[in-house]
C-alpha cells in the first residue's frame, strides 16, 4: 500500500516507525542510503527517492514503503551546520533523520539481509560494515561518480543510473520525476485529499502543494550547493538546469512559498551554514566530509574541507607554533592510525586574495604508501595541473608551514583545474593504490 501524500515531517515519521517494526517482528525492508560522508546531497537524494518512492511504489516493489537512511551516527550530525540551515526551509529537525543509530547493533535482533533490499544514492558501492553485510543485497541505484560495476546491471524495478553530472540529487528527479507528478495531480490520494501532520484527512490543493514546496527546496539545498548556484563551469549538467527550474515551478505552486521564495539568498543561507565550521575542532573538521577505500588491503581516506590549508594547520596547533609542522604532521598521523590509513588526502576549497575560487591538495603516506603517492603525483600532475607548494608559496600565508623531508611522505598542491573535485582525485589515487599493489 503506498504512501498517502503528506509532509516530509510525516513521512521521515512513518518511515522511523516503519523500520523499528520491521526490525522488531523480522518483516521486510527496503533501505535507500547515500555514502558514509553523509553530505547535503547524500541526505536529499536518500530522503527524495524514498519520499517519491513511496508515494507510488512499483508494483513489483520488494516493500511498499522505503526508508531513507543517513549513514552515520546520529551524533555526528552536528558536523554538518547545512543541514540545520535546511531543515529552517523544510518544516523537520534532527529528531525526524533516520540514522545508523536506528539499526540495531545486537547480533540477535541485527536486520536479517535476506529480509533487506537497498538502494544507494551518491555512491554506488556500498562500503564499511554495511557493505561487509548487506553489500550482496544492493539492488539499484542513482549516482553521478565513476561506476564501480558492484550494483547489478539488472535492477528492475528499481534503477540503475551512473552519469556524469552536478548533484546527483538531479538524477533522482530526472529519474522519478513522472511519479512525483502522478502523485502530486492525486493519483495517490483519497477522495482527491491528503492526511495531515495529526493524521487528519485533508481535501485541499494548497496543502499539498506546501508540501511539494518544502520538498522542493530540500532538494534544491544540494543541487545549488554542489553546483554553486548553477555556475561551476565543467560541473553544472543540463540535468541539472532541468531539475532546478522543475523544483522552482513546484515552489511557484504555493502562494505562500512563492512569496518568500528568492534563490540567490536560500543558497547564500546554506552555503554559509555549510563553510561555518570555525567551531569545530581539528579532528571533526577531518571527519565531515570523509570517506574510505579499500584498495588491495591498503586504506585510502580523503576528506574534503571547505577553508584553506592553513586553517587547518593553525586548527592542529596546540600551545606554541614554533613546532607547527610535526604538530600538524603527528596530528594528521594519529587521525590516520585510528582509521589504519596508508594513504590520507586532504582536498580544500576556498577563496583567493582576489577572489578566484581555489582548491588546495595534502597527501600523507605511510611508507607501504610510498610509491602509490608517487605514482599519483608523477601521472597526474600535468591532468589536475598541479603546482607544488610545498616549500615555496604556502610558507608565506599566515599560519602556514614548510613541508620537510623527514618523516611520513607528504606533499601539499595548488590544484589549477578546479573542475577536479573529490569524485574526480579519489579514483586517480585507487587507481595508483592498486597498480603499485599488483
């Protein structure tokens, strides 16, 4: 039975309690997860494919309700002030996310995988322990990174899209577009109404279309995000142009949306909740946006940071300066040891002096590391058009350090393509992991 048409507020509701009864009487699930950075646009393209999903199931479907899980813990969703800045447009809190927190962890009540089917959304390989367990049961997904060939080719009824473009929450769209409108125009409500947030039938247009607003907007957080407002050059697809002016005619809809609905200021408000991370401290800021391989027994890690090197180097510092590179070097060694890296790469994006938009490349190695570092930087140098800055440039920015040659390999670029962000470098580095392992 499909999902009436209702609030996200409703539906992240009836989906936490549909997935604690599924685990509690052993019934069957079907779990839409993005990857285990959790990013703004892992969170939407999750909820959005589940929200639209359920509202008009296949009939063919292996539930009839999906969940929408945040993979990672609840607690951890205190690193991302964008989504707080979200949930002001969007009419939920932190309380509604269906969390890793949710799964339970004790062997005896854990989700049985034979009573599981997930999708994936922003990735499409499921890693981790969720991998190690549920990886097999992977049954369609929407994504824009390099396709990793673990998500069946046959995933009917669900999808099974990989495409180059901005967000990958445009894709989700684009893909359930035609059965977002099937339930909008009242194909999934009763007697032409919808049930309100205290369970209440509703027989108003307007209602849903507040509703559809709101959804709206979540989806445009992380299409405008990752697209910087349609502008990034190299990045922004016409996927995303389509998808963009679709979800401004559903907030044109509503009167009320229509009326305070100003695009450059909704990504200006999340854009600066995402960059306000001064809070944080050195081993949360390196925990955001993280995510880690596994290539040939030898693990990679890359987290993206949205403020310079040198705000990170001054973050790692603790008492005098004087020392700040083995600080910053036996800071960066211990977050390594206590995920058993080999290789950790940090890619920064910021703005210049003069107001170019700029990204910055770190990587660490240990010594089994060594040569795949090397092989990275000699093969792809030239592609990402890197400038070393190891010894020269950054020494003069505030806060900045000298790169040494004593200890872990490590080297630090200006990278001059811009376009190369984090879904381009990373299979560069497993690529060179797993040539130097073979």
């Amino acid at each position: 039975m499909a999902f009436p048409h209702n609030s996200l507020r409703a539906f992240l509701s009836y989906a936490k309690k549909g997935l604690s009864r599924a685990i509690e009487t052993s019934q069957k699930v079907t779990i839409v997860t993005g990857n285990e950075s959790a990013d703004l646009d892992s969170l939407t393209a999750s909820i959005l494919y589940a929200y639209i999903r359920s509202l008009a199931p296949p009939r063919n479907a292996f539930t009839a309700l999906y969940i929408p899980l945040l993979n990672i813990p609840a607690a951890d969703i205190s690193l991302w002030p964008e989504f707080h800045a979200l949930f002001n447009h969007t009419n939920i809190n932190v309380s509604h996310l269906i969390t890793l927190d949710d799964l339970p962890t004790d062997q005896g009540s854990a989700l049985k995988p034979k009573n599981t089917r997930w999708i994936l959304v922003d990735h499409n390989k499921l890693q981790g322990k969720l991998g190690k367990k549920y990886g097999d049961r992977v049954h369609g997904v929407i994504d824009h990174h390099e396709d990793e060939g673990a998500v069946p080719q046959d995933a009917d009824p669900e999808p099974r899209v990989v495409e180059k473009c901005g967000s990958c929450t445009s894709l989700v769209i684009r893909t359930l577009r035609s059965s977002w409108e099937a339930s909008s125009d009242g194909s999934s409500l009763s007697s032409g109404g919808g049930y309100g947030q205290d369970g209440l039938m509703i027989n108003d247009a307007s209602v849903t279309r507040t509703w559809d607003a709101q959804i709206a907007k979540m989806a445009l957080a992380s299409i405008l995000i990752d697209t910087a407002n349609l502008t990034a050059e190299g990045k922004v697809e016409q996927t995303d142009r389509e998808a963009v002016e679709y979800l401004e005619a559903k907030i044109y809809l509503s009167p009320g949306a229509a009326a305070q609905w100003k695009r450059d200021r909704f990504y200006e408000d999340i854009n600066d909740a995402k960059r306000n991370i001064d809070g944080l401290n050195f081993n949360d800021i390196l925990r955001k946006d993280y995510k880690q391989w596994t290539e040939n027994e030898l693990n990679l890690g890359m987290s993206s940071v949205v403020k310079p090197f040198h705000f990170l180097v001054e973050k790692a510092i603790k008492g005098t300066s004087e020392d700040k590179e083995d600080q910053f070097v036996t800071a960066i060694g211990d977050f390594m040891g206590e995920r058993n890296l080999t290789i950790f790469t940090i890619m920064t994006t910021s703005t210049s002096s003069t107001g170019e938009f700029q990204r910055e490349l770190y990587i660490q190695a240990l010594s089994a590391g060594y040569a795949a570092a090397s092989t990275f930087a000699r093969e792809n140098a030239q592609e990402l058009q890197l400038e070393d800055q190891s010894n020269s440039a950054l020494s003069e920015k505030p806060g900045a350090m000298q790169i040494s040659s004593e200890g872990p390999w490590r080297k630090i670029w200006l990278q001059k393509d811009v376009s190369k962000s984090r879904k381009q470098v990373a299979p560069l580095l497993r690529k060179a992991i797993a040539a130097e392992s073979t």
